[in-house]
C-alpha cells in the first residue's frame, strides 16, 4: 500500500516541470518568512520545504528524517493504546 501511495505521489509531482516546483517552493518559504502578516503564515514554511524537497537532496534528507520520526511515533502510540 505504502508504495502505490508513493507512485501516486512522485507521478503527481513529476508532471509539473522542475523550475515551477523550485519557485513555486521558494515562494511559499519567502511567504512563512511572513507568517504574521494574516493571509500568509507560518505552515507556508515548511509546505515550501516539502514542495523543494523533490529536487534538493538536502530537502529531501530532512523530509525523509520526519516521515520515519512521525512513523515511529504514530507506531509507538498505537502499540501503547
């Protein structure tokens, strides 16, 4: 299941060329930069990481680090429930 879920995923964001995804990604982590204006806010912050870490290995380290971080911790309290 995890995987087709992550097919999915990689097809939808490999559809949209590289150079809208970096812009698109640096906008919104300009627009959490800005968070205490009322339209903008800080969540823009790290959607921009997650959206620039499908082209930027440091980006993608970091998403890869809290997936397992959150899985091992939504694992950890189901067992515990």
């Amino acid at each position: 299941m995890a995987k087709d879920y992550y097919r999915r995923i990689q097809h939808s964001v490999r559809r949209y060329p590289r150079w809208l995804r970096l812009g698109i990604g640096v906008l919104l982590m300009l627009g959490g930069i800005l968070g205490f204006l009322p339209i903008v806010g800080f969540w823009m912050f790290p959607l921009g990481l997650l959206v620039l870490s499908y082209d930027l290995p440091w980006a993608r380290r970091w998403r890869r680090r809290m997936e397992v971080w959150w899985l091992r911790r939504r694992r950890g309290r189901k067992i515990g429930a």
